[in-house]
C-alpha cells in the first residue's frame, strides 16, 4: 500500500481507491443491515 498514497498523503484514483470505496460501501450497507434487524427500517 505504499505506492497507494500520493504525495499529500490521499489515496490516488485508482485500485486503492476502488477498493477503499467498495469496503466503505460495503460495511455500510451491512451496518444498515444489521441495524434493520436490531430495530427495524432506520434509514430505508
């Protein structure tokens, strides 16, 4: 991950990019999820 950081310190567009944004994404949806389950429809 060295090579992901450009020369301020934020990720270039690119693999990292896409792959830090589908884990964001991916967590979120599982916590909209999990809180749906919890206590039914929060933010649908």
């Amino acid at each position: 991950m060295a090579g992901a950081l450009g020369p301020h310190g934020f990720p270039q567009p690119g693999r990292g990019y896409v792959f830090v944004s589908k884990l964001l994404g991916a967590s979120m949806l599982f916590w909209m999820l999990y809180r749906g389950k919890k206590d039914g429809p929060v933010l649908l």
